[in-house]
C-alpha cells in the first residue's frame, strides 16, 4: 500500500512539471511573430515532460485566440522529442 502511495505521489509530481500554456518562460511555452494583415507564426516549446500532442494543441490554441476565433492554416510543423531536445510545434496561420 505504501509503495501505490509513493508512485501517485511522484505521477502528481512529474505530470505537474509539464508545460503550461503559458507566454515563453523558463520551462517553455509560446511566443508569437506577427507579419501583418492578419497573417501569424506561433511557435510553442515544451520541456521534458510535455508531450508532442500537448505542445501542438497549446500552438493552435494560441492561434485561436490571436484571431479570435478561425484561421487558415499556411504552414504546420512538429518537431518530436528527440535525445536533448524538447517537442516545439510551429504553425503559419492567416486569420478569417
């Protein structure tokens, strides 16, 4: 029983430690670049314990609210988490 107890406590504690959607801080997140007449990158890092899925629905999350609402994506990349590097998502997108 102690050791079940243990395990939850480091799941808590590690899933904890994942990227939040967040502007770019120490453990990542998003930074934007605006090209004018609506058109966007986002690009969004996560760390260690982010996966590639989270840190793609984080960067069109971003996208969302930058247009406040649709866009058409122009560009979309994945960069999957490789030894030494963090999954980073970066979509090129045009506001509706």
């Amino acid at each position: 029983m102690k050791n079940i107890f243990i395990i939850v406590c480091l799941s808590i504690l590690i899933s904890s430690c994942a990227t939040k959607y967040q502007s770019m801080g120490f453990s990542g997140g998003y930074e934007d670049y605006d090209f004018g007449d609506g058109k966007f990158r986002v690009e969004f890092l996560g760390n260690g314990y982010t996966n590639s899925e989270t840190v793609k629905k984080y960067a069109r999350a971003r996208a969302k609210e930058l247009c406040k609402g649709d866009y058409d994506v122009l560009d979309e990349k994945l960069i999957k988490r490789a030894i030494m590097t963090f999954p980073k998502a970066i979509i090129t997108f045009q506001c509706k």
